[in-house]
C-alpha cells in the first residue's frame, strides 16, 4: 500500500525500519519518510532501496560514524529552522548499536522536539521468539573483538541477574562463545540468525555445546546471541523435583511440568521429563 504524505511538526523523527524483511517497517514510518524534509542514513544507497519499495522520493543525506561530528551542526542548524528530518539506520532501530546519540542529545538540548517511531530491532526480536527468560534483560551491544577486552566485559556482566543480549558478527561468533562460557560457565545461550530473512535460524544449547557447533561449522549472516540469566541455571534438582510432587498431587504431568517450567525458568520437555520420573517414584 503506498501510504500518502501527512503534515508532520517540526523536529527530529528516529525511524526504525525493517531488520530484513522489508515488510516490518510501520504504516507510521512510511507516512513520515515520505513527508519529511530529509532523511539522514548510514549509507544511501542501502536507504534508497527501502525508499524505492515506498515510493518515498525525500531527499537523502548521509549521517554516520566518520561524518557525525562534521554535519551535526549543520543538521542541528536545520532543524532550528523548523526542518522536520527522520534519522534512519541501515536496519533497525537508529541508537541501537547504531549511530544517532549524539544528534539526539544536541537537538534536545537546542530544545528541539525528538519523536520516536518505533519498530524492529535485533535484539528485541530475538529475544520475543528465543524462548529464554525475558522478564529482564541486559542489551550489551558488541562485546569487544580484541580478546582481554572481552573477557572484562564478560567478567562484569557475570552477576547481572538477567538475560544477556550480544550482537556478534559470523566470523567471530564461536570465540565470542567460547569466551562466555569461560566467564558464565555451563549458561544455557541462543544464537539466533539471520531474522525475517529467508534463513531465519534459533539455535538454543549450552554455551559450551553452541561455541563447539559453531567452531566445527562456521555460519554466515546476521547474528544476536541470547545468554540465559544466572538464576536460570542455579536450579537444584531437589528444589525442581520437590516442587513437581507437591503439583502433581493436584495436576496432570503435562500442567505440573508447565508450572515447574515457568516456576524455575528450565525448558518444558526437561521439567516434563523429570515430572515423569517423579510420577513413577511415587
Ligand atoms: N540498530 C540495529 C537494531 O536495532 O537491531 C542494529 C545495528 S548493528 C550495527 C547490526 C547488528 O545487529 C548485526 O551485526 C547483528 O548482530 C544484529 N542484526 C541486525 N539485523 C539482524 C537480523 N536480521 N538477524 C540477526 N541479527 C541482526
């Protein structure tokens, strides 16, 4: 559907667009791209393919890490004037291990309006279908690719009592795990793959399993790794059965084990199979 052009307000517009799947992107979104005065990307080319699909014909500028601080005035200068430009990223949400804080903080700080429109992004998509925890999670961005480096970040997120969540590129993927395991021990993780692309791949294990797999099997493409909190792991066998006895007093295995699964934060097939085997002893 080609989406008409809306009057938009003065003001900084931070757009998300689509991950892979060109369809993800927000009626919103078009609506603005099209009436906009400019759209500042990383890389223009990659933004005139999505404007291409939409029928968005507003001008592009780009805006990234080695021409910010150079056009940043400028477009601050812009939006004084009552310009109303969206910042895009090549994909995503901009900010998001992406460029677009700095312009962000100088055009609040000029007292010019910011609008979010959301929409996708990596991490949040991988962590809504990964089947890991999500009550609470820690968005650690790219963990460094220089190895000390890593193993500090790693060590200081060890306490963190939620679900990790890494962007990591192909090439360094089975490192990047090993280094995990080293700092979070036998952690449950999901390396999730190439999302709303043709590919689209969960692959869940021990952090131990995923690093050997990936280290015997290079992958390509896009890539989010999903580690499982702490708490998640600490689960005592006792604590698990005895909470699966008491249930099953009153429930079917299959309602006990959801309970215990979604009590302890284990996966469903494990606390059926030890429902099972509580069943049978008693
Ligand atoms: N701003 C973007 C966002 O909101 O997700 C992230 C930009 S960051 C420069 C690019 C990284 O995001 C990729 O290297 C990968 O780790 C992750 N990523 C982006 N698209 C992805 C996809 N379709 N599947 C898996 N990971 C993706």
């Amino acid at each position: 559907m080609i989406e008409p052009t809306i009057e938009l307000k003065p003001g900084l517009y931070v757009t998300a667009t689509p991950i892979g799947n060109l369809g993800d992107i927000t009626y919103r979104a078009v609506k603005a791209l099209k009436s906009a005065d400019l759209i500042l990307c990383e890389d223009t080319r990659q933004s005139a393919k999505l404007c291409a699909a939409y029928g968005i014909e507003t001008p592009l500028a780009p805006y990234h890490d080695h021409n910010a601080a150079r056009v940043r005035p400028g477009v601050i200068k812009k939006l004084q004037g009552g310009a109303r430009i969206c910042l895009v990223s090549d994909a995503g949400t901009p900010l998001i291990a992406d460029p677009g804080y700095k312009l962000v903080r100088e055009a609040r700080d000029a007292g010019i309006d910011v609008f979010p429109l959301p929409g996708p992004s990596a991490a949040l998509a991988a962590l809504a279908a990964a089947g890991a925890p999500s009550d609470r999670f820690f968005f650690a961005g790219f963990p460094p690719p220089k190895q000390a480096a890593r193993a500090k970040l790693f060590e200081a997120l060890k306490a963190v009592d939620a679900a990790l969540i890494f962007y990591e590129t192909a090439p360094r993927l089975a490192a990047s795990l090993e280094a995990m395991e080293a700092a979070f021990g036998a952690r449950r993780a999901v390396v999730a793959r190439e999302l709303t692309k043709l590919h689209e791949t969960f692959r869940e294990g021990s952090l131990d399993a995923l690093a050997g797999r990936y280290r015997a099997a290079p992958t390509r493409g896009e890539i989010v790794i999903i580690v499982y909190p702490p708490a998640a792991q600490a689960v005592s066998p006792t604590a698990l059965d005895d909470f699966l006895a008491e249930a099953l007093t009153e429930m079917t295995v299959k309602d006990a084990a959801g309970a215990a699964a979604e009590a302890f934060g284990v996966k469903r097939g494990e606390a059926y199979a030890r429902a099972l085997d509580v069943k049978k002893r008693s």
